[in-house]
C-alpha cells in the first residue's frame, strides 16, 4: 500500500523499531507538533472524516481494524476511546475491556478470550487492555512462571500475523504517562466526587511496581513490534495529543487500506421510483 511521506514520516516518529527505554521517551512531548493550536482544525476535521472511513470501511466488509491501547493505570485508554471514537457509528465499531480472567476464561488458553472478540471484518474493535495483560500483569505479580510467560511473545506475533493474513489489521498504542502526571490524575479522582468511582485502591499497589512494569513493557514493545503489527508509544500526559496522535495514525491507516462502495446487486439504471 502506498503510503505519502508525511504519513510514513509522523509515523515513524512514534513506532518502535527497536529495544527503548521508557524513561528516555518524555511523555509530555509532542512529536511532529509545536502546540495544540496548530493542530485544532485539522484534528476536529480527521474526526470527521474518521466517521466517513469506518463507514465505508463498513460497508467494504473485506477488512476489519484491531485497535489496542495499553498504558499505566490512568493513562487514559477510557478518554481515547471516547474522544478518538466518539463520531463511529456504533453499528460498526466495539469495545471490550479486559480485567481479570473469568473462571470460564481461566479454563481456556490465554489467547482464547482475546481471539473471540477480535472484530469481524468490516469492524472497528478496540481493545481496553489485551492479551498483552499476559506478558504485563502475570509477569510482573509472578502469576505464571517465567518459561511460561516467556514464550508467550513468539505466540503472540504469530497470533497477530494470523490476524493480519485474515485482513483483521492490527493497531497498538502504548499510552505512555509519567509517574508524576499518574499521581495528579489519582489525586484528581480522589478529590472530585464524579471521578472517585474510577478510582482502585489497588492501583497504588500497582504504583509501587512502576519500575518492574516499565520493564515489562518495554520487553512486550521490543518482542512484540513487529513490522507488520508494529507497537506506537504514544506520549499521553497531554491529552489534546494523544487524541490527535492515535485519530492521525487510525485514519492513515484507513486511507491507506483499498476500501470501495460495494456494487449494488440490482441495475440501478431499471429501477423506475414512482
């Protein structure tokens, strides 16, 4: 698929393509863009025309699109989802969160329950968290042995690479927030009454592990940014860019996939209205 230079060129500013260092990415930065007003018309018209595309994408029904967002706790996945998403028709677009494994999820594979809400084509699926949790979570809280989880990377790209030469193709954005910027969004849901119920007293848990979770992610990107399901790091302190970011490379994407009106199954040309 071609591909314009500066499509390919903003891109390449956010997707991994080799072992990084979390620490190293700020995540209050903005690549490719100097200030939020720079970008506010041309974000507020992507949009639109991101609605336009799941449409058409829609009505194509050859392809689907696989979005996942990882992150921190407070990253903002519920905030992309609904700013990022917010002109698709529902029709043609899921979400499904991933929390703890159920007990009937627990009896199968790890994969299994990703796999059954991969969308069908023709659909836009976002995932909140993903199978990824399988080399993050049970990694970091030892949940599963080492050479269990280890292997798990190789098992997961051919899981993909399935997907992809099914057509479901695949999205990944790592919201990367700072620790510091992660404490204020914690504050924030403490002191406003319509945000305490998002927050966990087990995300302070959580906190305490920053670093061994930096690792683990930064393990999942390297294993796990392939070139045909690449992993975008997305600095996500600013929100006004971590919507535009994704809403950017979602709808490149989209524009880069060959998607046509289906041809009617009747000769429009015989049919007489009266």
């Amino acid at each position: 698929m071609a591909q314009s230079a500066a499509a390919r060129d903003f891109r390449a500013l956010l997707r991994v393509t080799r072992r990084l260092k979390l620490a190293s990415r700020l995540a209050d930065a903005t690549p490719g863009v100097e200030n939020e007003s720079e970008i506010e018309r041309e974000h507020k018209n992507r949009l639109e025309k991101l609605g336009k595309l799941q449409h058409k994408l829609y009505a194509d029904g050859r392809r689907g699109i696989l979005v996942v967002l990882q992150g921190m706790d407070a990253c903002g996945k519920d905030g992309t989802i609904r700013k990022v998403f917010t002109g698709f028709n529902p029709q043609g677009c899921r979400v499904t969160s991933f929390k703890a494994p159920s007990s009937e999820e627990a009896k199968h594979d790890y994969l299994w329950r990703a796999h059954a809400n991969v969308p069908p084509r023709g659909i836009v699926g976002v995932f909140n968290r993903s199978h990824y949790e399988d080399v993050l979570v049970v990694r970091v809280d030892d949940l599963v042995q080492r050479s269990v989880w280890s292997q798990r990377y190789d098992q997961i790209n051919a899981f993909e690479a399935m997907l992809i030469s099914e057509r479901i193709h695949v999205l990944k954005f790592m919201l990367h927030i700072s620790k510091d910027e992660q404490l204020r969004r914690f504050r924030s849901r403490l002191e406003k009454p319509h945000k305490r119920w998002k927050f966990d007293p087990d995300d302070l848990e959580k906190r305490k592990k920053w670093n061994a979770y930096q690792r683990a992610y930064e393990d999942a990107l390297a294993r796990c940014s392939t070139k045909v399901a690449p992993w975008y790091v997305i600095p996500a302190n600013r929100e006004w860019y971590r919507d535009y970011a994704i809403a950017r490379i979602l709808s490149e994407t989209l524009e880069d996939l060959p998607l046509r009106w289906p041809k009617p199954k009747f000769d429009p040309a015989r049919i007489r209205l009266k």
